[in-house]
C-alpha cells in the first residue's frame, strides 16, 4: 500500500503542551528514541479511531518486537503510526443495586394451583441453563477484577423457579474473597433475570455453584 504523508496543523494551548511533554517522559518507541509531538498526536489519532470507527479497543499485538523492551514499562509508538493503546482505567466504582430481589427461603410459603400438573424441570434441562447464564456471571467477576484483587472460591446458588420459568427469588453463598466490588449482587441479579423453560408443575426450588479459579 502507498504510504501518503498528510500534514496536520494544530493550536497548541499551554496545557496541551504540558500534557504533551508528560506523554513523551512515559511513553518510548520501539528504538528506545524519545517520541516526537508527531508520535504523541498519531498515538491519540489512532485510538480515537480504533474506538470511534473501528470500534476497538485495548492493545494490539506487534508480534516481532513492537512491545517495550524488558523492564520498560508504558506504551509504545509505532514507526508507522500503529500503536498499541494502554489499557484504560475502569470507570468510578458504582455498587450493583439488588435490593428489589428477593431472597431464597425454604419457608417460603407457595401457593398451590390444584389444576396444575407435576411436570418438572429436568437436570439436563436446568444444567443447559446454569451453563447459560455462567458467562454473565463470571462478567461480574472480571469486570470487579478490574478494582482490586479477586480471591478464588465458589459461588453458590439457591433459587426458585416458576411454572412460568421466571425466577422467583435468589439466594447466593459466597467466601470473603469473592464478597468484593458487588460480585454477589450483580451474579444474582444475572440469576434472577434469566428466563427458565416453562412447565406445567409447581415452582421449583434448585441449586447449583460456579468455581472462581
């Protein structure tokens, strides 16, 4: 492909340049060289187009030298302008609200529908739908990895199930370790909006637990 150089005019404000200069302290090329203003302002071209128009993020990899050499920390600018772009900084902390819903008893009195049949749910069933709604679940725990450290353990699950396949109620058991950033909140909020096969039976009250490694 045919390489064509574009000149690009830009008002330089007083912080504009000091942000500039902070950049080059912390940012090297794959030379070792400092970086030019040029360097800096393609660096910020290329993520603004990667999120705005590519609709990608996060770094990408060089393959054959394009990371800082070891023991250097900070990004990296590429000769042509294909830099990699450091990892963002999650967004403010905000806990998940789960207060609306409700939680898993066995003293829960139900009513009974005398028409209804006995159908139930089967375990291969409910297993298909724990494997569903897994991934959500584990989001939870990767987005709250991205705030501080997140131990290993199991997360545990009781609820019950509806003739509708809504979920009723939700209760989760969890070791401190994972007690952190909302986990427990925000996987049951995945549990309690996932949509169960509906059947002609009475509510049903299941379990099942997910490790985090």
């Amino acid at each position: 492909m045919k390489k064509v150089r574009l000149q690009a005019n830009f008002r330089i404000e007083e912080e504009d340049q000091e942000m500039i200069q902070a950049l080059r302290r912390t940012i090297t090329r794959p030379d070792g060289k400092v970086p030019s203003e040029t360097d800096i302002w393609r660096l910020c071209l290329r993520e603004i187009y990667d999120r705005d128009v590519k609709g990608k993020r996060g770094r990408k990899n060089r393959g054959d030298g394009g990371g800082a050499a070891d023991g250097e920390g900070g990004a990296v600018v590429g000769d042509a302008g294909d830099a990699p772009i450091a990892d963002e900084p999650p967004p403010p902390y905000v806990p998940v609200d789960d207060s609306k819903i409700p939680d898993f008893s066995d003293a829960e009195p139900q009513v009974l529908d005398l028409k209804a049949g006995s159908e139930r749910l089967d375990e291969r069933t409910l297993d298909q739908h724990f494997a569903r709604v897994t991934p959500e679940i584990q989001r939870c725990v990767t987005t709250a990895s991205r705030y501080g450290e997140i131990g290993a353990g199991s997360l545990r699950f009781k609820l019950r199930v509806l003739p509708s396949g809504k979920v009723e109620s939700v209760t989760i058991t969890a070791p401190a370790s994972l007690r952190v950033w909302s986990i427990p909140a925000c996987a049951r909020k995945a549990v309690y909006q996932h949509k169960f096969p509906g059947f002609d039976g009475p509510a049903m009250a299941v379990s099942f637990s997910i490790d985090i490694d």
